[in-house]
C-alpha cells in the first residue's frame, strides 16, 4: 500500500481546484499509485491488467527498466532546454527515429504533445502550399490546441467557441457506421469468421466514399488546399477503420490539388499495428509529413513532426520555429530507450501475434451476443462497438455501456472507451502484453457483458 493523502481528500482536491473537465471516467475514480510494464496498481494494493495504457500512450511497458535507466541515467547528468546548444541525446535520437521513416522524410522537429506537433504541420502544410484549407473527417481527433481543435470533429472535442481558421471536415468513410458499408478487412484474419454485412467488393464502397471526398474538395475548398489529415485508423472515434484503398486514391487527389498529405501516428505508430512500424504503410501511402506523440516516450512528454528537406524549408521562409523543450535532452535519452526496447524485445512483432489472437477471440464474442457490432482494428488496437442490436445498429446507450466498463474494472480490467456515443471500448494494450493475458481480459469482458444480460432480463 502506498502511503498518501486519503482518497476522500483527493476527491476534495479534485472538486475544488482541479479542471471540471479533467477525466475521472469511473464514478469512483481510480487513484492509481503504481505501475509496472502491463500492470497497473491503486492506492489499496489493487491489480488492473492496463489495455488501455494511460490512452494508448504506454507503448513498451509501464516503468520499464531499461526505460528508466536511460531517464535516471540523463536526470543526473543534464537537464536542459532543446534549443540553443547541442546536446548528443538529440542528435543520436534524430539518426535513429529518422532511420524508421522512408526516403525522403528525413527531416526531424521534437515538440512536447500531439497537439504541438500537430499545430505544426498545419503551419508547414500551409507554408508550403501557400493554401489556408486543411481537411480532416469527422470523427478525427488531431488535438486540443486552438488551431488542432477546429480539425478535431469527434463528439465533445468539437470546439464551440471560434478557434482555428480554414479546417473542413469531410465524411469519414466508416465501414461500419457509414452509409456504404465497404471493408477493410480484407487481409485480416477476421474475415474468415466474420459475418460481414458489407458490400462483397470493398472496392465499390470504396468508390462511394471517394466521390464523396471529390465533393469536399471540389465544392468547399476548391481554390486553397493546404493539407490533408488523416489518422491511419482512428483511435477517439473507437478505432475507425476505412474500406481498402481509400486513403491511397484521397491522398492523389489532394496532391493533384496542391495540398500535402498528413499522417497522424499519434497512436497508430511505434509498432502498435504489428504488420508494419508506421500505421500509413498498412495504406500502402507515403505521406508528405507524419506527427507522432504518445507512445514515442512510454508516457514521457514528447513528440515529433517528420518531413521532407523541401517542406522544412518552405517553413523556414515563414518563420524561425522555437520550442524550449521540444526534444530536451531528457526526452532524447528516453525516447532512444523506446526505440531500442522496441527492437531488443521484438514488439512490434508481439503486437502483430498477439493483437491477432485477441482480435481472434473478441470476434468471436461478435458471434456469441447481440450488443456487440462489431469487433475491428489491427494490432494491439482493437475496437468493439456495443449496440443495441445488430440490425438497428444503433449504439448500446451510455449507461449500459458504462455498467460494463465498470464491472470490467472492478474485475480488474482497464480498457478505453471511444465513438461519439462513447458506445466502443478501445483495447489498447501495452505491446508487451502475452496470450494469457489476453485470455483473461477476454474472459473479464465475456462475464461483464454475461452480467449485462442478465441484468437487461430482469
Ligand atoms: N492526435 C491523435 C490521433 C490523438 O489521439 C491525440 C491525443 N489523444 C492527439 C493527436 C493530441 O495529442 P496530445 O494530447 O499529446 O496533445
């Protein structure tokens, strides 16, 4: 047990002086006190198996050792700004996560946050298209900056107030909630038992969603296309996977209009997809500029933009860019650890395994009751989508959906919750994370859903 205020004292604490708006996501909040690589512990000793990691943030374990080393090691030697001295952290850093990243994105900035480094490229894509527009879906979520705010369009997350200016959102191609159905789970290993209602030919959804697309770019922003965003799935809106071949085709017809292509690996990157490093090569897309966050640090504030030579300059023209912390020599040293424990330890290739022997068997939850929708994602992200019915498709109400998350929890399971409705738990484990754990995560959420129904019967 770990020796600290009360919990009631906490709960106080929270009420007076901390941001109402500051998650607490149980109606009796977690007061997490310890963590280590998979596990979480509360302040009375309780285990949690984490899949959700602090938001899809812990990528290669919590406290991991080696991890910790390299931090302990760096806070005794120097702590410093990023910006007017070299600092070895930074320049080892660039060579190895630049090493990660096709020709030519070569071109490295470090800022603190998703948001930061997302504002960033929306200034480098404008810079260099000398448009204003940006384009995102609906259902992205690219951050909480003025400027990323305006291109965030999931649920509570669209800004009410004037923020940012020239962002349009378009329609996301959702498989399972648009209009079109489409697949794309063609190459997964889902398909086999998945009782697809789509289209058989995913490409003909795929062309729907396309012309809608056009649309978008035809009609609001026909003059001045800065950019494009797109998350390779997206994580907010409870892991939203688009039919095959969609971003491939949007990406050209953005190029064709001038825009660059943005890639937001905030939480689909550093392996988390298991096929590949980078959540954009599972599109078979390269992108003009890639921001990542998150996972880059395992919970260490940090995050990076990666470019070309041609774009970095174009925004050089513009302005002299400065972040005092961005890619401090603390950040540097833990971020190298993360790479090296990614390759050390073979995650990315336990995310590929294991993430999918677990989409495996959640799929098979898909079969066995009603209110799960759907079972999707690739990886170690995984989304399932509660629903009323599976005709209907309309989304299991919040407090029914909050019911299990919370017997989940108290079983000791820890998973996200997601979608404009908050209707899709996001599983999102460390990518550490074994078979035997998945077994027992599944069998938690199996009983919590088991205990739904029967308490629906009554
Ligand atoms: N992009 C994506 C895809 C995200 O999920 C998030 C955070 N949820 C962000 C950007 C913003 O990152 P941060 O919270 O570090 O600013």
């Amino acid at each position: 047990k770990y020796q600290s205020l009360p919990y009631r004292r906490v709960l106080e604490i929270y009420q007076q002086h901390l941001s109402p708006m500051q998650t607490a996501y149980f109606p009796q909040p977690l007061l997490l006190h310890q963590g280590h690589m998979e596990w979480l512990f509360d302040h009375e000793g309780n285990r949690y198996l984490d899949f959700f990691s602090g938001i899809v943030t812990i990528s290669v374990g919590h406290c991991h050792p080696k991890v910790n080393a390299a931090a302990g090691k760096q806070l005794g030697r120097l702590w410093h700004t990023s910006a007017v001295f070299f600092h070895p952290q930074i320049h080892e850093y660039a060579e190895k996560l630049s090493a990660l990243l096709p020709e030519p994105l070569k071109v490295i900035f470090l800022t603190n946050s998703g948001s930061e480094a997302n504002d960033l490229a929306m200034l480098m894509a404008r810079a260099h298209s000398k448009n204003t527009h940006i384009i995102s879906f609906r259902g992205a979520y690219h951050g909480s900056s003025p400027h990323t705010h305006d291109l965030s369009n999931v649920g509570p997350f669209k800004m009410t107030l004037p923020g940012g200016v020239g962002c349009q959102s378009t329609m996301c191609p959702d498989v399972f909630r648009g209009p079109w159905g489409g697949s794309h789970c063609r190459d997964s290993p889902v398909q086999t038992i998945r009782k697809c209602s789509c289209a058989p030919d995913c490409c003909q959804a795929k062309d729907q969603y396309i012309e809608q697309f056009k649309d978008t770019l035809n009609t609001s922003v026909a003059k001045s296309i800065a950019g494009f965003f797109a998350e390779p799935i997206q994580g907010v809106n409870g892991v939203v996977q688009y039919p095959k071949g969609f971003l491939k085709e949007a990406f050209e017809l953005v190029r064709e209009r001038g825009g660059v292509c943005i890639a937001d690996e905030v939480q689909t990157g550093f392996g988390r997809l298991g096929s590949h490093f980078w959540g954009f090569e599972t599109h078979g897309v390269l992108p003009d500029i890639v921001t990542m966050a998150k996972g880059i640090g395992n919970g260490f504030p940090m995050a990076a933009v990666v470019t070309t030579a041609e774009i970095a300059k174009s925004l050089a023209k513009c302005v002299l860019h400065f972040n005092t912390f961005g890619g401090n020599p603390m950040a540097c040293s833990i971020g190298s650890a993360v790479l090296e424990v990614i390759k050390e330890e073979n995650l990315q290739e336990n995310s590929r395994e294991v993430g999918t022997y677990m989409l495996l068997k959640f799929a098979k939850l898909r079969d066995e009751f009603e209110i799960i929708g759907d079972v999707r994602g690739k990886g170690l992200m995984i989304g399932i989508e509660m629903v009323k019915d599976k005709t209907s498709r309309q989304p299991l109400p919040r407090e029914e959906v909050n019911q299990i998350h919370e017997d989940c929890r108290h079983m000791g399971l820890l998973v996200g919750r997601g979608g404009v409705f908050s209707q899709t738990f996001r599983v999102v484990p460390p990518l550490c994370v074994t078979k035997p754990e998945v077994d027992f995560a599944v069998e938690v959420f199996r009983a919590a859903v088991i205990q739904h129904m029967e308490r629906r019967a009554k």
